[in-house]
C-alpha cells in the first residue's frame, strides 16, 4: 500500500472576500434584511457564542454555516468527498490586542465542508490532523489549508 500526498486545497477568507462578494450575494438572496450576517472574517470566539441564549447561538451557527457553504462553493471546492485528510486554520490579526488561540475553534467552518461534501465527515476517521495558528498581519483573515491523502 502506498500513500500519496495531494496538492494542498487553500481557501482565504478575507476582508474583501467577505464585504465585496459574500454580502452581494447575501442581500441579493434577503432583499429585506439590512445587516450584514458576519462582520468580520475571523471565526467567532468560544467565550463570545456560549453567552448568547440559544436561539442566538444557533442563529449564529446557522449563519457561519451558510456563509462557509458559500466560500467553499465560490471556490469550488464543493463535492470534493475528501475521506481522509489534515487541516490547518492560520488566524491572523491586524491589531495586537491579546487573543487566546484556544478560543477560536473552527466548527462552524468544519461543519461547512461536511454541508458541501468537501469532506466527508469531521471525525477523526477522516481528519487526522487538525491545526490551528493565530498571529499578526497586515489584515484579519483567516486561512484554511486542507492536506487531502489518497491511500491507493
């Protein structure tokens, strides 16, 4: 049996991506409503989605869901049925205000790419390695590097 590595699949999810694409689409598909469903690129923080009553919780959750559908269709990466994979999440930050990396989990994302069959499952069956890293840059965002391994 030998394992192969495959090209690495990068989404980037930016500033620009988010109020220049994603809203268009987003007000297009809710012509009523007049506040943009996520404000920031960076995944929200644990601390900030467990002290929201439970309708907000899941409300929030929907939204992320919806709108991490959508960056994974705007780069087609739908229907991918990845089976066995590691995946990175490299967070950057344009201030340096102190941030606890632990706090920003990406299960809102992850459960975007189960949605759109780019993976399969988010288990450990399929991802065996899952990596997360903040730091700072030039602008918030948020990249998402999946290393897919084909066993053949």
């Amino acid at each position: 049996m030998k394992v192969e590595e495959s090209k690495p699949i990068k989404i980037i999810i930016d500033e620009n991506l988010l109020n220049t694409y994603y809203n268009n689409y987003y007000f297009v598909k809710y012509p009523k409503r007049k506040k943009k469903p996520i404000e920031e690129p960076i995944f929200p923080t644990l601390n900030s989605w467990i002290i929201l009553p439970r309708m907000s919780m899941n409300n929030l959750k929907q939204q992320w869901k919806e709108f991490g559908e959508w960056v994974i269709n705007y780069y087609n990466y739908n229907d991918l049925n990845i089976d066995d994979c590691s995946i990175c999440f490299e967070h950057m930050f344009k201030t340096k205000r102190r941030r606890d990396p632990d706090n920003y989990v990406p299960k809102f994302f992850l459960d975007a790419m189960v949605s759109s069959k780019m993976i399969i499952d988010d288990s450990l069956n399929v991802i065996k390695q899952l990596n997360l890293i903040c730091k700072y840059g030039k602008e918030d965002k948020v990249e998402i590097t999946v290393f897919p391994y084909h066993i053949f």
